[in-house]
C-alpha cells in the first residue's frame, strides 16, 4: 500500500493564532499516524510560485491523509487556521513504481 501525503504551502498572518491551530491538529495528526517529513525550514524556488511556509506530512496510507484531513477533529482545528493563514493543501498518494536508472 502507498503512504498518502500532504502538501502544504502557507502563508501565516497572525503567528499566536496560528500557534492554536499547531495545537488543535496534533491530536487528529497522532490519530491518523502523521509524520512530518519538512515543516518549514530552508527552501529555494528554482521554478514558479511558493508560499512563505512549506510542509510535507506523510501518513501510513493515502486513506489515512484523507480520513485525517475529512475527520471532525481536524475541521474543528481548521477552524483556529482561516483566521491565521492562507494555504494551499494536497493529498497525494505515494509512488512505489520504477525509478530512473
């Protein structure tokens, strides 16, 4: 089974509202067995457009990320983003497939 992923561009407004959100996510994050693999940090834009904030998320399986992104625990923590951020949000399932030689 492929590992399902979210990626995450977001640009934060207001940074102590944000922090209600971080808080409010973790425990849906746990649930659906979330692993944050960047969460912010460095980055560079060769290419296109990005927002101020980069994270990638990986679940257990592509169900996984969307379950946990569809559960009312993780819309209750979205409630405390919007006021906070912009962002643009995909869930992607993993690839297992050849690779280049």
């Amino acid at each position: 089974m492929q590992k399902g992923y979210w990626i995450v561009r977001v640009d934060v407004t207001d940074q102590e509202q944000y922090k209600a959100y971080v808080a409010a996510n973790a425990a849906p994050l746990k649930k659906y067995g979330a692993r944050f693999l960047a969460r912010g940090g460095r980055y560079e834009v060769p290419e296109g457009v990005t927002r101020a904030r980069n994270v990638i998320v990986e679940f257990p399986s592509f169900q996984a990320a969307h379950d946990c992104w569809h559960s009312p625990e993780y819309q209750a923590a979205i409630a405390f983003r919007l006021p906070a951020s912009t962002i643009d949000l995909v869930i992607v399932e993993g690839y297992d497939g050849p690779q280049p030689a």
